[in-house]
C-alpha cells in the first residue's frame, strides 16, 4: 500500500477498490474531497486516458491529443510487461461520467465527465452514483 504519504493516510479499502479497477471492473461511487462531492463510474488508468484522448480527438485539439496517446500507450505497455503493474501503482483514483454535487444539483445536467484525484486526497468516498430528484 502507498501509506508513505506524510501526514495522510490512504483508506486502504478505496486503494483496494481502485485496484479492482484497474483490471477492468468499473462500478458507481461518490468521492468526497477537499468539500467537493463527486460521482461517478470508476475506471482503470488506461481507460481515463483512452477516453481523454478521444475527447481531445473530437475537439480537434492535436497536439494535447497525442500527449493523451503517448500516456496510454505508456499505460498499455506497462499493464502488459508487468502484471503487478496494476495493482502496486495505485495512486489515482480515475472516473467517466462523473457529476459534481452544487447544492441540490449535479452538474453537469447530461452526460458527465471525465475526472481524476489523487487517492490521498480522497476525505470519504461512498460506493453507488448520486442521482438528482
């Protein structure tokens, strides 16, 4: 476990949890951090970038987009040459459709984002998707 952090404990079932994610599970889960509510699906390391690059791609931005495809292709490269990879370098916690909690809304209103934070940032966290009334 990554508990090296001064000053911060890392809970060790949400590290657990981001380790399931890596080999390919995504399930909902809401995310307390620094006063901000977010939720979401999580994802595995390659799945953010591949999904960031697709995004990047769809807005015609070129030169961040092959930024986002060299780090997935680093990923990739990494998950298949060490099959420990996924599970001793869990340091980020990664989400597709995510939402954030502003008062009684969850914005934004359709579809979501992608969005990414540190494990050690990471106050409280819940298992399930948040849904607006």
């Amino acid at each position: 476990m990554n508990n090296d952090l001064v000053g911060k404990e890392i809970d060790p079932f949400l590290e657990k949890l981001a380790q399931i994610a890596e080999i390919g599970v995504e399930y909902g889960v809401t995310i307390y951090v620094s006063g901000l509510i977010v939720t979401g699906t999580i994802i595995n390391a390659a799945k953010y970038f591949e999904l960031t690059s697709e995004k990047l791609k769809a807005n015609g931005d070129k030169v961040i987009t092959q930024y986002t495809d060299a780090i997935s292709a680093v990923v990739n490269k990494a998950y298949e040459s060490n099959p420990n990879y996924r599970k001793d370098s869990i340091g980020f916690i990664n989400l597709k459709n995510a939402k954030i909690l502003n008062g009684d809304k969850l914005i934004p209103g359709e579809g979501g984002l992608l969005w990414r934070a540190k494990i050690s940032s990471v106050d409280a966290f819940n298992l399930g998707i948040l849904e607006s009334s």
